[in-house]
C-alpha cells in the first residue's frame, strides 16, 4: 500500500474553517491524504457550530481539536494550505513542506449555521480538487 501524503491546513485561530477542511479532506481523500489543521494562534477551542455541522455530516472525530503551529511545525507536509488570509501573511516558514499554497474562505464564525454550511460546501468544491489533483493522481 502507498504511503499516505501529509497535508496541514492552516488558519489563524484553528476553530473553524481549517478544522472543517481537515475533516473534509480525511473523509473525502483519505485513501491518498492525510490532513492535519493547526492555527498560527490557535484559539485551543473548536468552534461548536462548526463541530455540531460536522458531526451532523458524520465527518467528525473526537481527535480534532484546536491546536498550535509549534505542535506541528517539526512534522514532514507534502503541502501546506493557508485558508485565512492573515495566516498567509504570518505562515512560519516550515522547514520539512515541499509546497506552500493559500486557497482563503471567508470565516463564519459568530453568523447563521447556514454559512458554516456554505463555507464547508466552499471548501469542498474549492480545495478538494487542488488537494486531490495536487497529491492524489499517480
């Protein structure tokens, strides 16, 4: 069996969007991809729509959380996504990434459980298809 590849999205606060893109992309590409998330200042909080959305979809794991850019700065990424514009601009340089890119979405966060709906389709229509083209087509 092929190795997976390593994919890290990143946001700034790893609440929302960078959360939901990881559940997506380990649901949708996990035969050739493996996602992590992590934010440049992690809130350490999973936002609850967010979640609540992706448990709904069964997309949900309980190993998803908010986590820091230092717990995974040491690790080896095929690719790394910045999805928020303000993580572009602070993204660290990651020693061990082959390929660096920035795919943004718009933050839900604080409005209707209908935009977390549209931002999930989003990056799903969007991101999976450069994730999968990218990583998986041998």
């Amino acid at each position: 069996m092929k190795q997976k590849k390593e994919v890290l999205i990143l946001c700034t606060g790893n609440s929302c969007r960078s959360i939901m893109a990881e559940a997506l992309i380990n649901v949708k590409l996990g035969e050739c991809v493996h996602a992590q998330s992590s934010g440049v200042k992690a809130s350490g909080k999973v936002n609850p729509t967010a979640q609540a959305l992706l448990q709904e979809k069964g997309y949900w794991r309980d190993s998803y959380h908010s986590k820091t850019i230092e717990t995974v700065l040491e690790s080896a990424f095929d690719l790394v996504i910045t999805v928020c514009d303000a993580a572009k601009e602070t993204c660290p340089m990651f020693p061990k990434a082959v390929k660096t890119m920035h795919i943004g979405f718009e933050d839900p966060s604080g409005k209707a459980a209908e935009e977390y709906e549209k931002t999930l389709t989003l990056i799903e229509n969007e991101l999976l298809p450069v994730i999968e083209k990218e990583l998986c087509e041998y």
